[in-house]
C-alpha cells in the first residue's frame, strides 16, 4: 500500500508518533501526518532538542573544537505527557514508536506516560533510525485506511523482524568515544583502512563484514553485498540514511540502488543528532524490509 498525497488532512481517529531518532524527512512526515518527538542533545552546560534546535554540522564543530563528544538523552515522561494529551482530549488513540528498549530509556519513559494516559500504545521497534521510520510509515498508511490502534499495532509487530537496517561508519572515533568500541578496534580499523558495517539485531547493534579502501569504493560493495539478486525484498520503500558525506556521494548510492532493485521509492534522508553523535561523519546506511 503506497499512498502519494498526504495523509494530513485524511480523518483518521490514530495518531502516528515517533521519536526524533526515526530520521524521517520532514517531507515524509508532512506527507504520512507522522508527529515527531524529540530526545535531547547536550554539548556542555547547555542541552537542545534534536532535529528542532540543533544540527549535525553544530555537533561535529563542538566535538572538533573540544575533543568531547556531544551527550544524548531520551524523551522525558513529562515530554510524552505534554505530546500525547492533546490527542487523549481530542478523542484520538496514539501508535508511538521508540527506539530500541536496549538503546535508550525512550521506551520506558513512553510505558509511563501511556500508562498514565490510557489512550497510547508504545512501540519498542527493536531498532533506530530509518529502521524506526519504515514501521511508522507503514502504521500511517494503515491509520488513514481505518485500521484502529490494535490492529495497526499486530500488523506493526509482525513486521519488526522483517527490517533490515545496517550502516557503514567511516571512523570509529565516535563509538569509541562513546564507550561502543575499544581503542584497540578503533585504532587497528584506522591503520588498515577498515570500515565497518553495524548491523541491528535483536533490538542490539553488532559488527558485520568489514570493507576496506576508499570510502566510496566501501559504500559501492555494501550496497551490492545487500541488495544483490535477493528475491525476499519488499519493494516499496528503501532509506538512504546518513551523517555528513563527501559532495554527491549519497546521489551515488541512489543510483545503485537504483541499478540493483527497483524500489517504489528510494528516500535520501538526513540522520538525526543523536544517531550522528554515535556514528560519526561520513556514516552512511540502507535500511528496507523484507518480504
């Protein structure tokens, strides 16, 4: 089901919500009527809303002119109580996703609030970025069909093993810093031009096939390595997410994609601060489901 017009204006008594770390292009959110709530990015004394008061490029010159990386925290339960009631006071049921349980406290945080609240059902989506946003797309094209909350969330939680979310990290300064990686793995990846592919599963994020070489030349494996003669694709939608890159770099891999399966869609999005601050410049990622 791939609807072309937007689902703003469409009735319908489901709200779609998500965490900021879902990098859905505000275009795509616009378009599925999908609400965003932000987790918090802090560079020293002073803490921002992701997506809403920060950028990548502000977090990046904070960590080169201090040597600090930036710290993330989730959604307070204040936060989802502020967010969710309006819709409880209009009569609306609410369909939040969170990123995964083990990543952050967002899930738990939402439980609360919901509990609270009564009208919300929070989705752990086992995953992070556009792994994330692929669910919530689904859950609002289902939402403007007519499905109600429990049967938008059934359908959502036999999809969740179906997504398929890696990304190749350029360096491996950030997860280093941020306790992800030792320094012995960070500096033998660096001396041997290594460049790693993080693969989530399970709800946790693990070290798959490792590339070597140029950038570019790493990119161009991994995007084969994925997409390449596979019959099991669910063809609507793939993301391109990403940190900062090299100019016209992320063109590149939507032309390849482009070459290897044809897609309804191939959507070239921004990552989000706190996914940024744990990956690093130049990290670059394909997420799709599965049949």
């Amino acid at each position: 089901m791939v609807l072309n017009k937007s689902m703003e204006s469409m009735p319908s008594q489901v709200k779609i919500t998500a965490d900021s770390t879902c990098d859905l292009p505000d275009a795509v959110l616009r378009r599925y009527g999908i609400g965003l709530v932000p987790l918090y990015v802090t560079l020293g004394d002073r803490s921002f809303r992701d997506r809403l008061e920060i950028s990548p490029k502000e977090l990046y010159a904070y960590a080169d002119r201090t040597g600090r990386l930036p710290k993330t925290s989730a959604v307070t339960v204040r936060d989802y109580l502020d967010y969710f009631t309006p819709y409880q006071l209009a009569g609306k049921s609410v369909v939040h996703f969170t990123i995964s349980r083990s990543m952050s406290a967002c899930y738990q945080n939402a439980v609360s609030a919901a509990n609270a609240l009564g009208n919300v059902r929070v989705i752990d989506s086992a995953n992070l970025s556009s792994g994330i946003g692929l669910l919530a797309v689904r859950a609002a094209e289902l939402a403007a069909a007519g499905l109600d909350a429990d049967s938008i969330c059934a359908d959502i939680r036999g999809r969740i093993p179906k997504v398929e979310a890696s990304f190749v990290i350029d360096t491996l300064k950030y997860l280093h810093k941020g306790g992800r990686c030792s320094s012995v793995a960070a500096l033998g990846a660096n001396l041997l031009s290594l460049k790693p592919c993080i693969e989530v599963k399970n709800g946790a994020m693990e070290v798959g096939k490792k590339y070597r070489g140029s950038l570019e030349k790493c990119l161009r494996a991994y995007v084969t390595d994925r997409l390449k003669g596979r019959a099991d694709l669910d063809l609507a939608r793939i993301f391109v997410t990403h940190s900062p890159l090299p100019p016209r770099l992320a063109e590149k891999v939507v032309r390849w994609i482009g070459g290897l399966a044809p897609f309804g869609e191939i959507i070239d999005t921004d990552a989000s601060c706190t996914i940024c601050t744990h990956c690093g410049p130049g990290t670059l990622g394909i997420l799709f489901l599965r049949k």
